[in-house]
C-alpha cells in the first residue's frame, strides 16, 4: 500500500455510505446463502425465504415453525434474535415428504 493509498483509505473509513434496506436486505441474503451452501453443499442458486413465506408452503402457524425448528427437522439460518431464514427446496421437500396429502 502506498502512500495515496493510505490517504484514500484514510479519506473514505471517515465517509458515511447510504444504503438502501432493501439493497442491505439482499447482500444479507446473498452472504447468508454463500454460507448455507457451504455448510450443506447446496447450490448458490437455491432461494432463501422467511417464516411467513415457510409457513404458507406448509399450511402451518409461526409457532408451528418454531417448533420445526426445535426438532431441527430441516436446516435454517439465524439471523438476529427473531428472524430464520430457509432454503425454499427445504422447505418444498418437507412437505412433499412428510405431510399427508389431501
């Protein structure tokens, strides 16, 4: 690092960068994905969704969801004290395979 370098960086850690909640929301989701894949060797591609998007697939309450996640019966990603987010393929395989069919 040279010297115009320092002087950039120190020039731009005393900047303050505007970021929209939905841009953060997305790299969020897209570190939060990088991860997962990782851990499960899952492909990048896979979409993560939220509770509320789980619980429609499933037919079920948020505590429902709460008690899945419990019992670990399929893998989520803590995000915050509040928030989990899953893979949509998950979530979808559950269900075909576990829930009784109408």
């Amino acid at each position: 690092m040279n010297q115009a370098d320092v002087i950039a960086f120190n020039k731009l850690k005393d900047a303050i960068i505007i970021i929209s909640a939905e841009d953060l929301k997305q790299a969020i989701r897209e570190c939060l994905q990088e991860q997962f894949s990782s851990m499960n060797n899952s492909p990048q591609q896979d979409e993560l969704i939220g509770t509320s998007e789980a619980c429609k697939i499933l037919g079920c309450s948020p505590r429902t969801m709460q008690r899945y996640r419990d019992l670990r019966l399929f893998p989520f990603k803590r995000v915050g004290p509040h928030k989990a987010l899953y893979f949509k393929k998950d979530i979808e395989a559950f269900r075909d395979n576990h829930l009784i069919k109408k």
